[in-house]
C-alpha cells in the first residue's frame, strides 16, 4: 500500500517514520519546500528523540521518502494521512481549519478512485464531514472515504507513544476503510494494542476529550498545590495519595507552570468554541483556560515577590515541557517578557530551544550551560524538567552563587537536600527552604 501524509510537522513526520518502520511505504509531503530539502538531505527541522536516527534508516531502505509535489504524489496513494497543523482562530478562538480544507482541495484534485483518506489532525466535529464534501464538490465523480484517526502521542516520546498506543481510535463504519486501517495498523494489531472503531463524530471528539480531561487535571493538582503552600501541606504527598486510587491513577498530577505547547491551549479552547456553537457549554473548561492563563501570571508574582531586588535571574529550561525544542504557549513567553518589563536582567539555558528560542525574547542574554547561567544570577528559575537540570551539581551551584536562590516550577529537588546544601529553595505546593542571610 503506497501511503503519502500531508504535513511534515510533529506528527507527521512521526507517523511517517513509525508506519516506515511498520514496513508501510510512505511519503511525507509539505507545502514548505526549504523543509522537504532538508529532510531529504537529512536534516530534521524539529527536535524530538530518536526521530533523526529512524528516518535516516527509513529513508535508506527505501520505505520513507519526502516530497513538496503534493498533487502528482496524491495521485498514486492508497491511504492519504492529513497531520497539517489546526491552531487557534484568533477571530473566535475555534480551530482554523484553513490548512486541512488547503488539503482537502488538493486531494479533490487529485485522488484516484477508492482511496481513504485519513484525518490525523486534531479537529472538531463534524470537520471530516466538511472535508468528504470539499473532496465530493471538487471531484463529484471520485469513490473514496474521509476517516477520523487523531493522535495521542506527546512531544519528546513521540516515537514510543506512536508504537505504544494505550489505543487508535478510527471513526469510520465503511468496510473498505476498516480493512485499509487494519492493514495500515497491522504491526499494532499484531501486538495487542487495541483499536477502537466507532462513528467519526465520536472519533474527533474522543481527541478534544482526552486533551481536555488531561487539561483539567493539570488546573486541578496546580489549584490543590496552591492551597499546599497556604495552609502547610505537600503536593508531592496529595498526588501520591489520591494517585493511588486505582480510579483517578497517578499520571498527570505533577504541579508545575501551567500547561503549554501547541496543543492543550488550543484544543481546550476549540472544544470550549464547539460547546457555545452546539448550545452545550463546556463550563468546567472555560474555568481551566481561565485558571491556566491566571497560573502564569501569578508566578510571575512569585519570582518578584522572592527576589525583591535582586535584578540577575538565570532561567532554566524556556520550551512548554523538557524534551522538546517546541515553545508554542510555553509558559516562558508570558513569564520571561514581564520579569523584564519588571527590569530585570535575565539569563537563559535551555538544552534545546537556543535557536527557536533566541526569537521569541528581546534583550536576553542565552548561554551554552547551566554554570554560566549560573554565574550571573542572584536567582534561578527552573521552568522545565530536563534530566540535565535534575542531576545538576547542587554543590558548585551553591559554591558560584552568593546567596543561592532556586525557585523551582518542576519541583525536581527534595527540600532536605536544599536544607542540607542552604539553598534558598522555592518550589510548588511545599514548605519554602528558607534561611536568614546570616545562616549561610
Ligand atoms: P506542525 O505545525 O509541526 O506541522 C504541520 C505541517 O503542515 C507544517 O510543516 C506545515 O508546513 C504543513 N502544512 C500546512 N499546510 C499545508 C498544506 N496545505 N499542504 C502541505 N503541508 C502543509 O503541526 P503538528 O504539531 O505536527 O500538528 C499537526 C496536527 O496534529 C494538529 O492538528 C495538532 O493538534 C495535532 N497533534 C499534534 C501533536 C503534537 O504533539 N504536536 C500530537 C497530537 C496531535
Ligand atoms: C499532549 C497529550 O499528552 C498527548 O496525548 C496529545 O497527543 C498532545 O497533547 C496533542 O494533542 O498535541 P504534549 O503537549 O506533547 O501532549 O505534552 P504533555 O506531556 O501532555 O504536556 C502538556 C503540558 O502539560 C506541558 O506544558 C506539561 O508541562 C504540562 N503537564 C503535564 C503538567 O504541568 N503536569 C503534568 O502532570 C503533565
């Protein structure tokens, strides 16, 4: 089966390399012409672990290729994959869907008789109905299927959560299609993993859905981490305890900045956009947005109130989570641009982000280490949770800064070892490690 996935971002490239290596044969295509050069001279334009390495092998063995003649390559696929992006409309915060309709009227052009073609992007319902009557209007003589299939995977294990899905959701009834996605996901299936075949509404909403619940349990545990530090409790401690029930589970209870990243921002408030238009309105949903918006500026606040004045702060980590050079809605962006409109001179390292990163913030200055940060600072502020940061060497920390300060968003330091080391340590939902001037 000849595969071919519009959009070689995130996802798509993912997808591509994944199936490849399913011994699936695929082309990734972009409307992005320096991007397709790079890729086939090697170059991966994002980072994300393992994924430079699987699709030089891919590529080699003549299972992945790439291309930006998206037409003539349409005309020779069995399955279509769609993963072009789906960001937030600013005119009523829903998804603008101008890309997928973009592919939805090339594929109309172009689409032979009896292809499937396979939604990927994360899109409200009803929008693969949109896309089968694009295709339909544009080419009415054509046989062919639209199928909801969104994806789940997360940004820095992207490659393990593709191969390791807890499941596929498919939104088709077409027998065709069910067979196409059967064999497309054969390697899956041969491994257990289970594949959920339903209705292709319930498929596009199962995907806002997911994000949302994950969205809200992030606001939840933060809100609960904020009541911690007022009344003397522990965060780390909550989690745990309420993990344990095996009906709650204890993923996705870590306190921290606030989501981010290109997708639980965007999602919450396209499902949030669909509940006004349906007259069904997702209430609890608006009070996540709203509270993840209020989570950044209030540790803002934080920083300032621990500081006062002291004006060299040294910013560890700057993308939306470790792991991933991706900085859409990273917390960073509104943090960092207000510690400076407060005056104060920032420092940055971030393992990966230096080149995306440098465009985003006026007036910083970047470094290539955790120490050299370290070295102009009065205070480090750690945003993201990179192994490096965790196993960094506390001592010569300790050592370089006068008066160490760490105030820590990812709570990646126990507070003895801080007391141990008089680190004045700041973190989420726990007592502060706090000394006076002349204990140190
Ligand atoms: P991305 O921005 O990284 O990549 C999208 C790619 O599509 C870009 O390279 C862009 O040039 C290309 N593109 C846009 N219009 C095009 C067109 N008309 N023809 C060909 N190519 C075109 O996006 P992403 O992060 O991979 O997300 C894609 C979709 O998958 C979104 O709907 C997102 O919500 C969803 N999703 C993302 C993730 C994630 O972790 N990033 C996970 C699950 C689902
Ligand atoms: C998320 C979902 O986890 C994926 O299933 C989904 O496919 C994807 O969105 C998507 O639709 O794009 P991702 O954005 O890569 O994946 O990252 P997550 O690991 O889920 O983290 C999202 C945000 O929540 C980050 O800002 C992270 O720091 C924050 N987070 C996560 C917490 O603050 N606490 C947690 O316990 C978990």
């Amino acid at each position: 089966m000849k595969i071919s996935i519009i959009g070689s971002g995130y996802v798509g490239l993912v997808t591509g390399a994944c199936l490849a290596r399913a011994d699936q044969n695929v082309t990734c295509l972009d409307i992005d012409e320096k991007k397709i050069q790079d890729l086939e001279s090697g170059k991966i334009p994002i980072y994300e672990p393992g994924l430079e390495d699987l699709i030089k092998e891919k590529v080699e063995n003549n299972l992945l290729s790439f291309s930006s003649n998206i037409d003539q390559t349409i005309k020779n696929a069995d399955a279509i994959f769609i993963a072009v992006g789906t960001p937030t409309n600013i005119e009523n915060d829903g998804a603008d869907l101008s890309q997928v309709f973009a592919c939805a009227e090339a594929i109309g052009k172009n689409i032979k008789s009896n292809t499937v073609v396979i939604l990927k992007s994360t899109v409200p319902v009803g929008t693969c109905d949109k896309v089968e009557e694009i295709i339909n209007l544009v080419n009415p003589s054509i046989d062919f299927d639209v199928v909801s299939n969104p994806e789940f995977l997360r940004e820095g294990s992207a490659i393990f959560d593709f191969e390791n899905p807890d499941r596929i959701i498919v939104g088709t009834k077409n027998k065709n299609s069910i067979s196409t996605l059967n064999s497309i996901y054969k390697k899956h299936l041969d491994n257990n993993f289970p594949i959920i075949f339903t209705t292709r509404r319930s498929s596009e909403l199962i995907k806002y859905a997911s994000n949302s619940m994950l969205a809200m349990r992030i606001i939840f545990i933060n809100e609960i981490a904020d009541l911690c530090e007022k009344v003397g409790a522990d965060v780390e401690d909550i989690a745990l305890g309420i993990g344990l029930d095996k009906r709650i589970g204890p993923d996705f209870l870590n306190a921290g900045p606030g989501f981010g990243g290109s997708c639980f921002p965007k999602d919450a408030r396209a499902l949030v956009e669909s509940g006004e238009n349906y007259n069904a309105p997702q209430n609890l949903l608006k009070a996540v947005i709203d509270g993840n918006e209020k989570r950044k500026e209030s540790l803002s606040k934080k920083i300032i109130s621990i500081t006062k004045d002291k004006k060299n702060i040294g910013v560890l980590g700057v993308t939306y989570k470790a792991n991933t050079d991706d900085m859409r809605e990273a917390p960073s962006l509104s943090i960092i641009p207000d510690l400076i409109d407060k005056g104060f001179n920032i420092s940055i390292y971030d393992p990966q982000a230096n080149k995306v990163g440098i465009k985003e913030f006026e007036n910083v200055n970047w470094e290539n280490d955790i120490y050299s940060v370290v070295k102009n600072s009065d205070c480090l502020v750690i945003l993201t949770e990179w192994n490096e940061f965790k196993s960094m060497d506390l001592k010569k920390i300790s050592d370089i800064m006068n008066k160490p300060i760490i105030i820590d968003f990812r709570n990646l330091f126990s507070l003895d070892e801080m007391e141990k080391l008089k680190i004045e340590y700041h973190s989420i939902g726990r007592e502060a490690v706090n000394f006076n001037k002349e204990t140190k």
